[in-house]
C-alpha cells in the first residue's frame, strides 16, 4: 500500500472510530430511547430549552452509535443525512452500515467548545472534541444541521473534521 492510500486508510479509520463515543446520559427533554423497550423509539419531553435539547439529543446520538441502536438512529437520522470526514462521505444508508458492522471505539472522548445557532426550523451544533484511543488524542471538529421535522429535530449533516 502506498503512502497515500495509507493516510486515507488512517482517516476512514479514525472517523469509523470517532462514530463510537458515548457522550451523554439521559435526561428530560431529549428525544431518546427507553431502555426497557426492545424497539427504541424517542420519546420528546420538552422540559427544556430547544438549545439543550439539541445539544443532549446530540450527546444521545453518540451513545446510540456507541450501543448500535439503528432504530433510534434511523430515526433521528434524515432521510437525506449527509455525513462527511476527510475523505469520506456517506449517505444515511452507508452510515447506518458503518454503525451496525464497525467494532473499534474510543476510551474516552471530552467536549472542549460547544457552539449552537438556532435559525427557525434548522440549528446548526459545532463542537470540538478530543478523542482518546489507548493513549492517543486525537481533537476534531464536528458540526452538526439539524433540521426540525412535525415535532422533532433531525440530523440532515454531520461533518468530521481535525481541529485547528
């Protein structure tokens, strides 16, 4: 393999590891999965500004992923979602199959900068995060559009990207 192909390697890689964080625990007025239930539909309390909800409705995609709960995904996901890290772009379909098949994970992720825009139906997350894999930190930016669908937000993109 050359050089090249090997950095890509290690970029698809380092994303398909970043999707398998959890960053959240539950909390009221978040649309998220019961976990008694054997189907994990969210359910929406709103209790809270639509700026939390947003940011815990992101915390619980990453558990979600953590756990491979496609069915809470498949839901939160829109059908259009684009998701995007250096070299690599998926559609919800491609994601959902990353999700369900990869088995690497982080040991630890901590969010540094949380920075949300709400604009009518549609907010915009961007977060940065480092990433811990054994002992090595890894910092990336991700953003997030979310889109506000009947009574529920969405994630139409989700971007990966290294921190400045």
């Amino acid at each position: 393999m050359d050089k090249r192909n090997h950095i890509k390697c290690i970029i698809i890689l380092t994303f398909l590891f970043f999707t398998n964080l959890i960053l959240a625990t539950p909390v009221q007025g978040v649309a998220m999965p019961k976990p008694d239930e054997t189907e994990n539909i969210p359910v929406v309390i709103s209790n809270k500004t639509i700026e939390e909800q947003i940011v815990q409705l992101s915390k619980n995609k990453w558990q979600w992923i953590e756990k491979r709960q496609t069915d809470s995904l498949n839901i939160l996901f829109h059908i259009d979602l684009i998701s995007l890290a250096p070299g690599v772009r998926m559609d919800k379909a491609g994601y959902i199959d990353v999700i369900k098949n990869d088995i690497s994970k982080y040991s630890e992720a901590n969010i540094l900068e949380t920075e949300i825009q709400l604009m009518d139906d549609v907010s915009v997350l961007h977060t940065k995060v480092v990433f811990t894999q054994v002992e090595r930190k890894i910092f990336m930016s991700v953003t997030e559009i979310y889109k506000k669908h009947k009574n529920s937000w969405q994630l139409i993109r989700l971007q990966v990207q290294p921190a400045d």
